[in-house]
C-alpha cells in the first residue's frame, strides 16, 4: 500500500473508540486481571492497549503479543486514564451497530479457532486469539469511516452480492492488503508468512510450521464461516462451508457441531456487549424439531428455550428485510444476558435427568461415534489424548489419571489437570492388601467414591488413594486389552460448584466402554 494512501490517512485521523461502556470497565482499585479480562471482550479497547504497550516498547525491537503483557507493561494507572480519554460510539448509530455486528463475527470465529485447535491437539495461546481477532481489522475500521456504505453493502451482500468485492470495489485493494496494513500501523499481533531469525532463536517465540499451516487455513476459514452464519443458516454458500469443515477436520456431521460450538461460543462471553453476536445467531438460527432425525439439525431444546430469552433480551433484527434505513438517535438500553441453561436433558419416563454446566452432550456423543468408528483413528496414543481432552472438555472431570500395573502396584504414566497436585501425579497403589484393587486388576470394574461410602471404601483401598484425592468424590475403571487388565483410570471435578452426580457416573461408564473398545480395535 502506497503511505499517502487516502483511507490509510483517514484512519490516521480517526480517534479509535471503544465498544464497552467506562461503566463496564473495573474500578480504579481493580487488579489487573480483571482489567485483562473485561478488556479481552472489547477487541477495539484492547486495540488501542496493545498499540499504546508496542509503542512503549518501539526501542527495544520486542512485539507485544498479549494483553497480559501489554496490560502489565502500562500499569494500572496508566491504563485507567487511557480507557477514560476512549471516546464511545452513539449506540443508536449505524456506525456502532456494524462494528458490533462485525466484531461479533470476530469474537465468534476466535471462539471456533480455539475449540477446533483444542480437537486437533495444536497448542491454543493468548497470542492466536489476539491474531484472530485482529484478522478483520480492516472492515472495523471502513466501519467507522464510511458506516453508510458499509451498511449498503450489508444490504446487498444479503441479496447475493459477493462484500468483499464490493468493499474493494471502493477501497481500491484488496480486503488482505488493507487488514495487513493496519495491522503493522497499529503494531497489533499479526500471523506471520513464516518465522523471523528472531523468533526462530527464542524457541517461545516461533510458530512451529504445522501450526503455521493450521492458521493460515482456519483463520480465513473462521471469520467466512462466522459470517455466514450470521446471514442465512440455510445459504449455498454456508453448505460449501461445512464440506470444507467436514474434510478439514475430519468430521462427518459438521452441521450439528457447529451448534455446539456456537453454544459454547454465547456462554464464552460473559459481558453482554461482548456477548450479543454469539447470542444473536443462536436466538435465530432454525427452530428445533423434535421428530425423527430431524432433531440433529436444530440446537436442543434446552438451548433453543435459553436463545428465546435472549432473543427477547436483545431485541435486534438479525437480517435485514429491507433497504438500510437512516440510524435512530435513540441510545439502545443495556440488558443483562439471560441465565445459561443446561445442556441438553435426557428425559426419561421416570423423570428428567440434568446434567452439571460444565458437561457438553453434543461433543461427548461426537467422541464416542468417532470410538466406534474403527477407521478414525491411527494409534494408541492419539486415542487417549482424545480421551482425556473428552473427559475434561465434555464430562467436566478436572484431574484425571491414568495407571499401568506394574511391579505388584497401579502406578501413574499420565495424567491431565494434576501438574499442582503432586499426590495425583505421581500415583503409587499398591495391590497387595487391597481387595478392591485385586478386583480392578482382574476384571474391567467401575466405582464411583463418594461420601456416603467413602468410609466403607478405606477398608478395602490404599489410604494413598484418598490422601490424593484429597476428599474429592472421584470414579475408577480398569481396562482390558485383550484378556488383560493394563490400565485403570481415576477421575474426579475438583473445583466444579456442582457436585458428580449419577447421570456423570453413568456417562463416565459409558464413555470408558466406548474408550476401551476403541483401544482393542486398534491393536488388532
């Protein structure tokens, strides 16, 4: 881009506002991780703290990548007066109304990007979720300079139109070329075409290449499919979508996921300002059916009944029927999101069985389809690392243990959520002396330790086992490879409000069985 460049000058003139509220924002004897916090749901306020830190450190040839850093680097002070002098757009302005649209998409895809690296067992940092939301800087920016026209071009890119190309139609470039260029205006942290010698000598620093790879495809991928999304669930354009991320990541339904994830993006976000555009596409996206197969092509009933209360709360049409109108001056009232509900229920004839917070039904049941399909998987361990990211990401156990027999005793060989409980990580049972132990390395045996029997279980249980868990209600199960035991698991939700019920023990079971099947089945 040439430096005269007319809208690269604009942009220069514009003082950047922020989208949160100076009400929103901690109060002047806040620590500052609450400040990162809050500031991590306004990307346009975290914008202005990530230049403010770069320029800070200009002299010393360093990128500030995080927001912890930047936010530390400022200091508490500082910060507080930078916020203050922030101008805030009109709520009732076109302006304001597309940069919350536009930064919705942003936030949306950060969401996607994190939950699929998580699948895909790719580190996920700080710094990957500031890249992605800095990836459509640029349409945040035209928003601000030329609302109107961004507003037509909503329009007719609604009708069929292709937006970026009308968008480049008027800025003369190409939607990239723009993005990159404020990106390096703003100093703000950027995916890199390949690693520097820099970074390639401070280990920390570099991006190892299949990551690179990973980025470079679902970065774009994310912020289309968030947008998308937001304009017609049903669109041909979203249909290729989905194909591409059924052979990206290896998934067979696509669709139904990405419900999933669209859900655990709306509860992501706790600020409602932050919040609106995650919450806006699940309030409107198609009614659920509850007959036949046509179940999995809606969100649960629990979630359609939660984005009806949202749908409520933020009373703002999701598609436009009609030419852009001009903006009301009217400011738009500030609402609390609605409670979160649970995950689905599975209703039985004896009554409804619920389900804690932290347990995601649609993700579980997609790990053990794919345990059962003996052509998903390459090897033993890619196996247990998906099992143990299930057990915590969609059964909500916390610290998780695996064991092997050997030498007479369980002992630990790897474990997840255990780094500061020492007890657990190093796990030692001998089985000697222990009935309940010989019974585990016999057989396949699932126990559920709980108050209620934990005194009956010292008896028959090393006191070393109840020392780590440290009075934490925790599962066990043995598994046979072959006809032989080799391997136990222990699992429990330190540090969850709600406590391990029956409905977890009976999907921990089941989940396990599903595990074990998928281990035997590799080895043949």
């Amino acid at each position: 881009m040439n430096p005269q460049d007319p809208w690269l000058e604009r942009i220069k003139a514009v003082t950047l506002p922020a989208l949160l509220p100076q009400t929103s924002l901690p109060g002047p004897s806040a620590p500052l991780m609450d400040w990162i916090k809050v500031v991590s749901e306004d990307p346009l306020l975290a914008m202005l703290i990530f230049r403010y830190a770069n320029r800070m450190m200009s002299n010393r040839q360093v990128l500030v990548r995080t927001l912890e850093h930047a936010v530390a680097l400022i200091g508490s002070q500082r910060l507080i007066k930078l916020t203050e002098s922030i101008p805030r757009l009109d709520p009732g302005s076109t302006a304001f109304s597309g940069l919350q649209s536009t930064v919705g998409d942003s936030l949306v895809a950060a969401s996607l990007m994190r939950q699929w690296f998580e699948m895909r067992q790719i580190p996920w940092t700080e710094a990957d979720y500031w890249m992605t939301l800095f990836y459509d800087v640029g349409l945040w920016a035209l928003w601000l300079l030329e609302p109107q026209m961004m507003d037509g071009f909503e329009f007719r890119a609604e009708h069929g139109e292709n937006r970026n190309k009308l968008i480049e139609g008027m800025i003369g470039m190409s939607v990239r070329d723009w993005n990159d260029e404020l990106c390096r205006h703003f100093q703000l942290p950027a995916i890199p075409e390949t690693n520097t010698n820099e970074e390639n000598e401070h280990i920390e620093n570099r991006i190892q290449p299949h990551k690179l790879s990973a980025l470079k495809f679902f970065l774009p991928f994310s912020h289309e499919l968030a947008y998308q999304v937001r304009q017609n669930w049903e669109s041909e354009q979203l249909d290729t979508l989905f194909r591409t991320g059924e052979i990206a990541l290896g998934l067979t339904e696509f669709r139904p996921m990405l419900k999933t994830w669209i859900t655990s993006a709306a509860r992501e976000y706790q600020l409602p300002q932050a919040a609106t555009a995650a919450r806006r596409l699940l309030a409107h996206q198609p009614p659920v059916s509850t007959q036949g197969a046509a179940q999995r092509e809606g969100f649960s009933e629990a979630d359609r009944a939660w984005a009806e209360e949202i749908s409520k709360t933020y009373a703002t049409p999701h598609t436009r029927k009609e030419a852009p109108a001009k903006p009301s001056t009217k400011p738009a009232a500030v609402k609390q999101p609605a409670k979160k509900a649970r995950p689905e229920p599975d209703n039985k004839a004896s009554g409804e069985t619920t389900y804690r917070h932290s347990v995601n039904l649609n993700s579980l049941r997609e790990v053990r389809r794919q345990f059962r399909n003996q052509k998903t998987w390459h090897s033993p361990v890619e196996i247990q690392e998906s099992a143990l990211f299930c057990l915590q990401q969609s059964l909500g156990l916390h610290r998780i243990v695996v064991m092997e027999q050997t030498k007479g005793q369980w002992q630990a060989f790897d474990h997840e959520g255990c780094d500061h409980y020492l007890l657990l990580k190093h796990l030692k049972l001998p089985i000697t002396g222990s009935s309940a132990l010989q019974e585990f390395s016999r057989r396949v045996t699932a126990a559920w330790l709980r108050k209620d029997n934990r005194a009956r279980a010292r008896k028959q249980l090393p006191d070393a086992l109840f020392k780590a868990a440290d009075d934490q209600d925790f599962f066990l199960r043995s598994f046979t490879i072959g006809r032989e035991v080799t391997m136990m698991i222990y699992a429990d939700a330190k540090g969850d409000p709600e406590p391990l019920g029956e409905s977890d023990y009976r999907l921990f079971r089941e989940f396990c069985a599903d595990w074990n099947t998928a281990l035997n089945r590799i080895r043949q």
